[in-house]
C-alpha cells in the first residue's frame, strides 16, 4: 500500500483529518504521573504512560499522531518513543505515525536519517527541511510507502524573515511548493508544512497544488483560526489536510483522559462540519 493510499485509509476509517502532536513536557506532565511535590515521576516511563493516555482517549479521533523528537531526545528517553510508536501500532492501527525531526542532509547522512525515522522508530512519515535540495530529500522519498513532509510555509512568525522573499518572482514557499509537487514526488509520497497562521499563502498553494496534501500546524495555542484554514486548504474532495493540534488536546484539564479525549472530538466535529458544507 502506498503511503498516499495509507493516508487515505487512515482519515477514512476515523471520519477525520486530525492529527495530535505526542509533545510531553516533563514540566506539564499530569500530576497523577507524578510522585510528590518535587515533581518526581512515579515510573520509569512517565512519557510513555502519557503518551498512552492521549492515543487511548483518541485512538478513534485521530488520523495521526505527530511525536516531536526533540521532547524524547533531550531527556534521552528514545526508547520510550519507540513504545508510544509500538502502542499506537496496537491500539490505533490505521493511523499514521509522523516523525517531527525536521532533518536534512546529504549523502549518507541523509540516508542514515532516513533509516533513524522509517527503521528505527518505523514512523510512516517524516518532516524535512529542504534548504539544501533535492540531494537532501532523495533518501527519504524512494520508499513509496513512506512519506516526506517539507517545510514549507511555516507557523512561526519568524517564517516571513525567509520563506517570502522573492526568487524568480515567486516566494521562495512558493519556489519550494512548486519543486516538490513537480519531479520530487514521483511516488506521491511527498507533503507540505503549511501553517494555518497564514491562510491566504495556504489557499495560494492550493490553487497551484490542488493534489498535494499539507500537515497543518498552528490551530489552537498558536492562533490559527480553524474555519479560514479549512475554506483555504480544503481539497476537491474535502480532504488534503491534516491538521495537528498538540498542546490544546494532550494538556486539555490537566491531562486527564476524559478531558483529552474531549477536546480531540471537538476539533474534529468542527472540522467535519467545516467539510460538510459546499466547497467552493
């Protein structure tokens, strides 16, 4: 199965195109997974049991998971990335795992990193920057069952420092835009970052870009309104998107699962009421 065809199956078979970013923060952790005040763990794998409470409360809601690696690599708790990975293989088998790592090299550094996201940690896609081009996004892309997802108009609003000036007469988003959906994606396996903090830029890159699916940041604790993102990214078949939320979902009343799973079915009511109506 093609990743484009597994992408397809996952937002189907939940009626969903969300996708919960598995950011845990030791500082935020629920307070049940702490031992005292001094906010010791009380086990061995405090990340691992969070990360378990947030796929079960949306095994049924989310099309993705979306685990930044920087929250496991900077406790050097790797291992317990793997197990929320083998959990959600367990308990959401349709969905897909993306690897937020943002990696890019050449050479056989970049195939290293692409066998760190698809052999070692076995996550269905990963993000990428392609600053330093298509010898940096290659290894990743020769598997069709796996997927690429650049940057390439991003949440953040330093985005605007580089990402807006002109090449050619286009943004240099643009610029990316085009190259990616042209000879790039000969497996369709490659997606765009684009955030929904800036809709107008979302909606250009539809246009010219109708079959390239994007991974939407910046709903909820970064203001990106829900209802312009939808009306601008939206494809002909009211799909294309998946659109993360992380903070809002994973720490929604503390952490308890009741309150996770709450906010992960609200945001994808209001998305699926968003699809519902006339696409224009």
């Amino acid at each position: 199965m093609t990743f484009a065809e597994r992408l397809a199956r996952a937002q189907q078979s939940t009626d969903s195109l969300l996708c919960v970013g598995l950011d845990p923060d030791p500082l935020k952790l629920p307070k049940d997974l702490l031992a005292d005040s001094h906010a010791r763990f009380a086990g061995a794998a405090p990340l691992y049991a969070f990360n378990r409470r947030i796929v079960d409360a949306t095994a049924d809601t989310a099309a993705a998971y979306k685990p930044q690696i920087a929250f496991y690599s900077a406790l050097g708790a790797e291992d317990q990335l793997v197990e929320s990975i083998r959990y959600i293989r367990e308990r959401a088998p349709a969905a897909l795992v993306i690897l937020d790592a943002k990696r890019s090299d050449i050479g056989n550094t970049a195939e290293a990193y692409a066998r760190e996201a698809f052999d070692r940690y076995g996550a269905d896609a990963v993000t990428l920057n392609p600053y330093m081009g298509e010898d940096s996004i290659r290894p990743f892309l020769v598997r069709p069952d796996r997927g690429a997802i650049l940057l390439c108009r991003t949440s953040n609003p330093g985005a605007k420092d580089f990402q807006d000036l002109l090449v050619d007469g286009l943004p240099l988003y643009a610029r990316v835009a085009q190259r990616a959906a042209g000879h790039w994606n000969q497996h369709g396996n490659l997606m765009l970052v684009v955030g929904a903090t800036y809709p107008r830029e979302m909606a250009e890159l539809r246009r010219a870009h109708p079959e390239v699916s994007f991974l939407v940041p910046g709903i909820g604790a970064q203001g990106g309104d829900l209802e312009a993102t939808l009306a601008a990214g939206l494809d002909a078949r009211g799909a294309g998107l998946l659109i993360n939320s992380s903070r809002n979902i994973i720490y929604a009343g503390g952490g308890a699962p009741a309150a996770i799973r709450e906010a992960a079915t609200e945001l994808r009511t209001a998305i699926n009421r968003q699809r519902a109506k006339p696409q224009a």
